[in-house]
C-alpha cells in the first residue's frame, strides 16, 4: 500500500470534513449569526433610536458582537475531535501537526466569520451606518474575524480538555483581541472622517500574517498537552 | 505482545505514552534505536494506534470516516473499500452515519484500519471490546497475517490468546496503591 504523501491532499480533507460536518448540522453556521443580529438589536433597545448616536457606536456595537459570537463557535472546533479520538489519529499521522491545525482553523473561519462579514451590511443598516464606515467595517471584518479565529483557536486547544473550558477560554481569549479591536474600530472612525483608513487595514493584515505563520505551531503544541 | 493488569492497572496510560500521546516521567521510548521524541513523525510513519477512544465521527457515514482516515494517513483514497466493508459485516450500512449503528459496528468500523495501513507496529487498546465471536475470529486471522509478515502488535485485552498465538509475550502489570 502506497503512501503518496501530498500536503495539499491533507488540507482539503480536514476541510472538507469539518464543512460536511457543519452542513450537516446547520445550527452550528446559524446560531452564532442569530446571537450576531440578537446583541446588535440590544443596542437600540437599551441606548434609545436616535440615529446620530447609534452611527457612532455602530463600528463599536459590530466589532463587540463579532468578538462575542466568534467566541460562541470557537468551543466547538476541537471539541467532538478530542472526544471522539480523531485528535489522536491526527497526531499519529505522518503529516506535521501544524499544516492540519491550519486546516481546521480555516475550515471554522468559513464556517463562522465569513458568514459574519456577508450579513454585515444587512445588520449595519439596523445601526443607520453610512456607506463609507460599511466599507471600512467589511474590510476590518475579513481581515480580523480570521484572526480572530486564529488566536481564539489557541484558547480552544488549551482548555478542550477541560470540563467545562468554555469561561476559562474566554477569559484567555479575551484580553488577546484588544489589539484587534483597537485597530478594527480605529480604521472605521478613521473612514467615518472620511480620511485615509490603510494603515490600520495594514496592521491588522500584518497582524494576520504573523498569526497564520505562528498561530498552528502554536495551536498543535497546545493540542499535544490536551492530549496526553 | 500482550499488555496485561488488573482495571487501573496503569495499561492504557502505558500504551499512550508508547504512542507518544504522553510523556512519561521517567526515561524514554526508543523505535529503531531512535527516541521517538526526537522523530516523532519516522514513528508515526510505522505505528498504528487505535485506542479506547477510536478516532470515529459519529455523524458520519463508516465509508466516510474510513476515506478521511486513509487521507489524514497520506494512503491512496482511491481503492474500492466495499468488499473490505462487506468481508467486516458492514455491507448496507456504509452510508448510514456512524452514531446509528451498535457498538460492535462501531468497532467494526475503526477496526476496518487494520486491513488498510502498512504500519509495522501496532498499538491497540481494547481490540475485542463489543465484538462478536465471529468478529473476535476474523481479527485474529488478520492478526496473524500481520505477524507473519513481520509486523508487531502490542494490545491490551482480557481475553486469552495463547491458544491462537504461540510466540505470545504477556507482561502485566501490577496495581499499586
């Protein structure tokens, strides 16, 4: 029995398990989108309808609902793999850990940030956000909710052996994505000036660039303390 | 090898730190002469392990859960598995998801690995857990042809062997308190 070892072969396979996985059971890409749209609609609630205020907390209002709902996902990502003993086999495979950690973390960004940045501009029009800020909000969202998953998948791998992991994941998660929100919300009251917004959109894409680099090695050597 | 103790007896802890899912707090495991955790991945290469835990998604079908498993391995995915799937009594079940069949399908299912790798040593915890006596039968036919062609085995189980196997080498362990 031949073994041709091919990375790419790798890639797609983890992919393609986890997006079968997840369309299979399509509660998982819908609920953290429902949780999305349910926290922005809070805002107007509880802030009152003026649309002047709400335009101004709107680039706030979106990034914190997307850093909670991107929370809400991230539990699941290693759970059913640790449980079940895949996590196992995909140790004892002879390809690097880190190539199927990028995989996964890819497949969970399709599954729970992407959709987030195609609702975006349906949800902003709830916020009164002007056109030129939902520009800017769209491309902070693709650069960031990755990242997002990225450092969040890190958390993930470190307390999926716990019992109940969930808050202690938060609570390391958290603090970590300040500096993705400082840049995201930055960039968009930038654009809201109507001034130049690349250099924080260059940040956070360099800031994607490190995480995609170093995040995986990161995420497996976590995964192997879980495990044993 | 027959890996054998009392429950607790520290068996499947011992079995994982072979596979190098643990490290143990003494001393090292050597393959070929090499320490495994320095080339970890030459090791992988040549091990299978299927432990108590055995690495099938219960959501989906057992062809599925076999194809990724043969991918993640880096085998060709191509072969036509159905008569492997009929020869382990699996046949009209492939394309059921895998949290509907019973346990010694399920088994079944993660056993079918055996028939697909060419790892010289394997690592099994619990092999026989819920099989059927016909069942039990057919891994030990295959059993025996991995041993005959040089491979190793290294399990946990309750069940006697010595009547199949002659060579067999049994080390228990013991309960401390």
């Amino acid at each position: 029995m031949l073994r041709k070892h091919s990375y790419l072969q790798l890639f797609t396979a983890v992919c393609k398990k986890d997006l079968q996985l997840a369309f299979r059971q399509r509660a998982e890409i819908v609920n953290p989108l429902l949780f999305f749209l349910i926290v922005i609609t809070l805002f107007p609630l509880a802030i009152g309808p003026e649309p002047g205020l709400l335009a101004r907390m709107a680039p706030g209002i979106i990034w914190v609902a997307a850093l909670l709902s991107t929370m809400l996902g991230l539990d699941k990502i290693f759970r059913d793999d640790f449980h079940d003993g895949s996590l196992e086999q995909l140790i004892a495979s002879s390809y690097p850990l880190p190539l199927t950690v990028l995989a996964k973390v890819c497949a969970h960004w399709v599954i729970t940030g992407l959709p987030l940045v195609l609702m975006t501009p349906l949800f902003a029009l709830l916020l009164n956000l002007d056109s030129q800020s939902l520009v800017a909000t769209v491309f902070t969202l693709l650069l960031g909710t990755p990242l997002l998953s990225f450092i969040g998948a890190i958390g993930a791998g470190l307390t999926v052996g716990l019992q109940k992991g969930g808050i202690l994941m938060s609570l390391l998660v958290l603090p970590l994505y300040i500096p993705v929100l400082i840049f995201a919300t930055s960039a968009i009251d930038t654009s809201s000036m109507s001034l130049d917004y690349s250099g924080q959109l260059a940040i956070l894409g360099a800031m994607l660039v490190v995480a995609v680099m170093s995040a995986p090695i990161a995420i497996s050597s976590a995964l192997k303390v879980s495990v044993s | 090898m027959q890996l054998a103790g009392p429950n607790g007896a520290g068996k499947t802890s011992l079995l994982r730190i072979i596979a190098g899912f643990a490290s143990p707090d003494e001393g090292d495991i050597f393959w070929r002469e090499n320490s495994i955790t320095k080339s970890y991945d030459e090791f992988a290469r040549e091990l299978l392990f299927i432990g108590h835990k055995t690495g099938v998604n219960a959501q989906l079908t057992a062809l599925e859960n076999v194809r990724f498993w043969l991918q993640i391995q880096g085998y060709n995915n191509e072969q036509d598995l159905y008569p492997l799937l009929a020869n382990i009594g699996l046949v009209g079940l492939e394309d059921v998801p895998v949290r509907t069949l019973s346990a010694g399908q399920q088994r079944r299912v993660a056993l079918l690995r055996l028939w697909l790798n060419d790892a010289k040593l394997w690592i099994l915890d619990e092999p026989f857990t819920a099989l059927d006596k016909s069942g039990v039968a057919f891994l030990q036919d295959r059993f025996t042809s991995h041993l005959e062609n040089g491979g190793a085995i290294l399990l946990t189980t309750h069940q006697d062997l010595t009547t199949h196997f002659n060579d067999l080498q049994t080390v228990t362990l013991e309960y401390r308190h």
